[in-house]
C-alpha cells in the first residue's frame, strides 16, 4: 500500500492525500508538480525513474489506511 507521503521532498510544499499535484517514482519519494516541472525534469533525483501522479486514497479508506505523517524534505537532492 502506498504511503501517500504528506510533502514535497523538495520544497516541503503540503500533499494532502487528495491532492492532484502529487507526483511519486517507483520508490514513492514525492513531489509537487511544480518541482517535478521546473527543477527535476519529471525524473527523480533520488533513483533516476520517472514520475507519475500519486493515486488519490477515497476519503472512506483514509479512515482505516491513513495517509502518513512522516516529512522528507531533501532540498539538496533538488539542487
């Protein structure tokens, strides 16, 4: 199951899980549209993949498959 992290690992920017500007690899490292745009080139820094848009959890499933809490912010990967 898919973490849904909550930030962008770049710029720390909110993704809720329902948000449409989330973008993930294959390793799910996350991050906003914007930065996957303007300074990654839609590839990860972390593992060279692709990115896709992170699926959106239904809000009844969020109830029992929360999304996590846990932040990466890794600035220095988008450099």
């Amino acid at each position: 199951m898919l973490e849904l992290r909550p930030n962008c690992e770049c710029c720390d920017r909110d993704l809720p899980p329902d948000s449409p500007l989330a973008l993930i690899c294959s390793f799910e490292c996350t991050w906003c549209s914007e930065c996957a745009e303007t300074r990654l080139g839609n590839a990860c820094p972390n593992c060279g993949g692709n990115l896709v848009s992170r699926p959106i959890r239904p809000p009844g499933k969020l109830l029992t498959n929360p999304a996590s809490t846990q932040r990466k912010h890794r600035p220095e990967r988008c450099a």
